[in-house]
C-alpha cells in the first residue's frame, strides 16, 4: 500500500485495528510485558473480558498488547489511534488538534492529548551518531516564536529584529540522509559543542556557517568548513548549509501555517514530529503506510499521562 488507504478496516473495525497493532507490537509472536514471557502466554476466553486480553501463567497477570505503550489505559478506541496517526503521518507539515477534533469527532482536549502522545511514539530517545567518513553533516539553529511587531507593545521585548523572547531549534542534517533537532536554551560553544561532539561521527565533514560558537570545531571532526553568510557567501565547493535550511522551511511552515503557537514546554515533541517525518521520508523510498506502521511502533516503552505535578503543565511523562 502505497498511501493511506482511508477505507482500510482498520480505521473503521475494532477486531482488525487490535490485530494489526498486535502484529506491530508482537511480530515474533505474543509475550508478556511485565516478566518477558512467551510460552506461558495464553489467550484469555469467555465474553466477560472481550478479544485482546492475554493471560501470563508465570508472573499471573493479564494484559492486552497496550500495556507498556503509550495507548495504555486508554479509552479511545485503536480505530482512532490508528487513523490520527496516519493523518500526522501523512501531512508533510503537520495537523492540528482542531483538525483532529473535528476529523475524529474527538473533544478538542482529547485530541490534543493524543497528538502529543504521538508526538512522544515519535521521538527516538537514542539516536545513532549522523555521518561518517566521507559524509556531510550540517548545522545551525533557528528562532521559533512570533515577530515583535505582531505583539501587544506591553508583551514586545524589543523593538528590532532577533532571537530575544524567542526559542531556539537546534538541527544537525545528514545530506542524503536524517536529521536530529533539539529545544536549546542559548546558542553557544558551552552548549553546543557537547551536542555536535555525541551526535556526530569524528570522522565526518561539518559544515556550518560562521558564526563563533562553531570556531573551533576543526578540533573534533576530520574537516569543518564554513561558509561566510555575511559577505554573501552561502556556496563554496562542498561548503553549504542548503540542506538544513529546507529543513528548517519545513519547520517554519508547519509551525506558522498549522500550529500557529508552540510552547516552550512542548517545543521538543514537535521537533520530534518533524524529525520523524523528514527521517522517514519519501526520498529515502518509505511510504505513508511504513512510516505511519513505524510511528504506531515507536509507542512501546512509552507513557504520557495528563496530570499537573504542582500546578504545572497538563502533560508529564510517566
């Protein structure tokens, strides 16, 4: 299936959507989440618990393929999971809780939650080092918040143009390959450099523009080269960061255009979506269907819940 085939049962039938969430979940075969048991697993029969529902002989627990995922405990049905999944999946630069809300016949909050959840499915908590010998990885950073002219005089922080009052993206791009963006408090070689050092392969070609805190980071890698954006350079040879400036247009679209505000909270989920759909892209020959099958794989070993610790933020992860 090339696309998202919106009439798939699995959007509209339980038993299927169970079934195919259990061959993303179990594809060797059924095991138990809290004691990693596979041949004291049984089917649990009768009508009182309903299909889906395993019972553990060793450890003497039942469960159902959510257990230990992020759709754990939850009461919106796998149809709903699954179609909103396919419909962030799908949508280059994102869909909003409102469109979700409406598509789903969700509530509003409901729908927010679950894209965030999602949002966490698609985080990769340990990414391998991009590039390699004889690779091009490139690296800058954006500004994600309004324009201060567009602010209540009493809420600008300044009058002219800038970072100040905004956040920082920070993405490092692998040509030909993936990217790996996250939330930075400053732009600096203090907190930089330990990001470039973990996420990058030694042996790489770094490429950036000129800006100070990459001064020195010929000292970590094979080769750096900038390029002098200042004076108008933006390609010498090899020397660009074209690459991660699409990325960024992306970005900036999606976050202009769909979502409109990011919070400072959830900056880094949404970076992560956008992660997920460049890594997972067209180019790199994998469809709408195997990269919304890869997002329904990365809930495992995940939870969000929706609580305030302290008057905080409605979305903690457990």
């Amino acid at each position: 299936m090339a696309t998202v085939d919106l009439t798939n049962p699995i959007f509209t039938d339980p038993d299927a959507a169970r079934e195919h969430f259990e061959s993303i979940r179990w594809p060797d075969g059924t095991y138990c989440p809290y004691c990693g048991q596979t041949d004291t697993v049984k089917p649990l029969g009768g009508k009182s618990m309903g299909p889906g529902w395993y019972h553990c002989k060793d450890c003497r627990r039942k469960f159902t393929a959510q257990v230990g995922t992020i759709y754990e405990r939850s009461h919106i049905p796998m149809t709903k999971w699954l179609l909103a999944t396919h419909l962030m999946c799908a949508s280059k630069k994102g869909i909003s809780a409102h469109q979700l809300h409406r598509m789903l016949g969700l509530p509003y909050k409901t729908a927010w939650f679950m894209a965030h959840r999602i949002r966490e499915g698609m985080r990769d908590l340990n990414p391998s080092p991009l590039g390699g010998e004889g690779k091009f990885v490139e690296a800058d950073e954006t500004y994600i918040g309004g324009k201060e002219k567009n602010k209540h005089a009493r809420k600008r922080w300044h009058s002219g143009r800038g970072g100040i009052g905004k956040e920082i993206a920070f993405s490092l791009v692998e040509r030909d390959g993936r990217v790996c963006s996250q939330h930075v408090p400053s732009v600096n070689t203090k907190t930089l450099r330990p990001i470039l050092v973990a996420q990058i392969d030694n042996e790489s070609m770094l490429v950036t523009d000129d800006a100070g805190q990459y001064r020195h980071m010929h000292r970590d890698f094979a080769r750096h080269e900038a390029v002098n954006h200042g004076i108008g350079e933006y390609v010498r040879g090899d020397a660009h960061t074209n690459t991660v400036e699409s990325y960024f247009a992306i970005l900036k679209r999606g976050i202009t255009g769909t979502y409109h505000h990011v919070s400072q909270q959830h900056l880094k989920r949404y970076l992560a979506e956008f992660d997920f759909r460049y890594n997972e892209r067209t180019a790199l020959e994998v469809t709408d269907a195997e990269r919304a099958i890869n997002a329904v794989r990365g809930v495992v070993g995940k939870r969000v819940t929706y609580k305030k610790p302290h008057g905080g933020s409605p979305l903690t992860q457990a």
